[in-house]
C-alpha cells in the first residue's frame, strides 16, 4: 500500500510571539485517528525546525505533504531557529531551491504561517500545489483551517477541496479571516510520468512528457491562483521542438550496464572533478547540493532512480550553464552518460537529451 507521508515542520523562536503549535498539531494527529482510511497515511512532526533540519527532513522522510506552522516575515522569509534557538529567515528563494529538489515527490506544501504568500509562490515554481497566507492569520484560524483542510484530506477529498474546507472552517467558527489563505495550484501530470520505472512507454512520448514537465510554469495545463476560495488564473500552453523532444534507441550509451557500485564510483569522480575546477561559489555549491542529494539516494538499499535522475539533471543545467569555466561541462558529460546506463533510458530522459545535444 502507497502511504502518504505528512511532514509537519514546526518553529517558534524564542525572539518571536508564542504560538499555539502543539494544539495544531494535536489537532491534525486526532483527525488521522478519527478518518476512516488512516492506515493510508503517515505523520512525522519536527519541532523547533532549523535550517538544516528541514533539509535532513526532506531527505530522510520523503514527504507527500509537508506542512510549515509558524511565523512568517512577509518579504524576508520563513522563520525557522539556528542553533541558540533564536530566528534564522529563510527567504523563498532558498526554499524553491531545496524543493525543486523534491518535485518528483512533495504533492502539497502548506505554509500554515503569516505574510507566506510569497514564498508559497516561489516554491510554486516547482510544486504543483501551495497554500500561504497573505496576510496576518490568527491562531485560532490557523488551526480551524489546518483542521478543515486534514479532515477533508483524510477523508478523500482533493487538494482543492481541502482548500475550500479550510476555509469554510474558518467561516463556520465566525472568525473574518477566512480569505486570508491563498492557493496557488495546476493539476499534476498522468502518474505514468512520475513513475520511477516505465519500461513500457516509448522514447518520443516519454520526451513530450519531460519537456512539460520542466517547464513547471508553463506546463499545457491550467495554473490557478485562489484565494478565500477564488479561483483566478488561465490557461497556459508550452510549445515544444519535436527536434529535441525525439531520440532514437541508437543515440542511447551502448556497452555493458554498469553496476550499482559502479555508478556510486562515478558520481564520486563528478564530485571530484567539480571540486578540483575553478567556478565560481554558488555555482560550486549549487552543483555539490545536487549531486550530494543522488548520493545519499545511491546509497539507499532501494535507490530512488528518479530522484537520482532529478539532481543529476539540476546538477548538470548548473555545469553547462556556467559562464565561468566550461570546461567542466564536456568533462563531466562522458562520466553522466555512463550513470544513465545504469538508471535506465526511461527514468533518465530527460538527463540523457541535455547529454545528446
């Protein structure tokens, strides 16, 4: 049975207003105890949420739905706590980053937190559904919504409709802020394009599907903001090069598939040569934060191919796209060749045209 991992990230520095987190939470634990098809569901709740410990939560937990309860800072970020408890933002920007990470993965994210429209909209550059606030949200009705919104959830409902109950939950206890939260959602792509492995779909159909697929803005479906349970939004189309977007089987890496071991070696020796060459430090960075997540997916006795396949790919746009020194793009592009051998033609689409071209 597929269960779906609910994260709930909770925070309240010390330098901040009291929240009342632990009755969310509470609240959100007891409505999985009263649905029905609870066995369908899982929830993990972090406390006192640092930066680093949300990066390690994504990482070790592989949520579905992750849920931030909070404080918000409008323009400036998330707060989340460093290590002396106090508060550390996180800008939006920061946070699309470390999601796009995780797009294969995270369905939902919920920013239960004040002035989170902003970052709900960045991280929306690459999760198909967001909820933030945009303005200030009382604790009252961050809790009546969370409520509504797991109650609707657990019984089966959408995402959209979660929404709706969220907010109607806030209407039915008369509180006036019921329009506060705001959803920014399109609906995903047919699961066959986010399966791990489909051996059964062919290369010209697969491409068309990765091509949607990475451009999470424009992606040939309906993109809708809705706020207080507004729809706005329209229809957005993507226009894609049939050129770039086929490949033959005779264009694929030929040779024996290498072994697991094998392709843990060669992420190894990307490492390296991304080390040793002069770039510049975000690039470097950004390059490292891709490929660190594939190997710690490598590592895993079940390896996630097409979260492996994901970083590798964000690791790949960083190399070519760097001004700096190209020369690590042509370096590293045999080495990556040889690891889609390894994840499969299927699940390494995408990666593998970026190499071809």
């Amino acid at each position: 049975m597929n269960v779906k991992k609910i994260l709930i990230l909770a925070a309240n520095p010390k330098d901040t207003n009291k929240l009342r987190l632990d009755e969310e939470v509470r609240n959100i634990q007891a409505a999985l105890q009263r649905a029905k098809n609870r066995e369908q569901f899982e929830i993990i709740t972090e406390w006192a949420v640092r930066v680093e410990d949300l990066r390690r939560a994504l990482l070790d937990h592989q949520p579905t739905i992750v849920h931030f309860s909070g404080h918000g800072s409008e323009t400036t970020g998330l707060a989340l706590e460093n290590n002396s408890g106090q508060m550390q933002l996180v800008s939006g920007e920061s946070l699309a980053r470390l999601f796009k990470l995780f797009q294969n993965k995270i369905e939902c994210v919920l920013l239960n937190a004040c002035y989170s429209e902003l970052q709900a909209s960045a991280i929306h550059q690459y999760i198909d559904c967001v909820i933030g606030m945009k303005r200030p949200i009382g604790d009252v009705a961050a809790i009546e919504f969370a409520v509504g919104f797991y109650d609707a959830l657990l019984a089966g409902s959408s995402y959209e409709d979660c929404f709706e109950v969220g907010c109607a939950s806030i209407d039915l206890e008369g509180i006036p802020e019921s329009e506060t939260p705001v959803l920014l959602f399109r609906p995903r792509l047919s699961p066959a394009s986010n399966k791990e492995t489909e051996t059964q779909i062919n290369t010209e159909e697969y491409f068309a599907m990765s091509e949607k697929k990475s451009q999470p803005k424009n992606n040939g479906g309906i993109s809708q903001s809705v706020s207080g349970g507004t729809v706005h939004g329209g229809m957005q189309a993507a226009i894609g090069n049939n050129n770039q977007q086929t490949m033959t089987n005779q264009a694929m890496p030929t040779g024996k598939q290498p072994t697991k071991e094998e392709a843990i070696q060669m992420l190894a020796e990307i490492e390296q040569m991304i080390r040793s060459t002069e770039l510049l430090a975000d690039t470097k960075e950004e390059a490292i934060m891709y490929l660190g997540v594939a190997k710690m997916a490598i590592a895993k006795a079940e390896p996630n191919k097409a979260l492996i396949a994901t970083n590798l790919e964000g690791m790949a746009e960083t190399l070519k796209n760097t001004s700096q020194n190209k020369i690590i793009w042509e370096k590293t592009k045999p080495v990556l060749l040889k690891v889609t051998d390894w994840l499969g033609q299927a699940v390494a689409g995408s990666l593998l045209g970026m190499l071809l071209k």
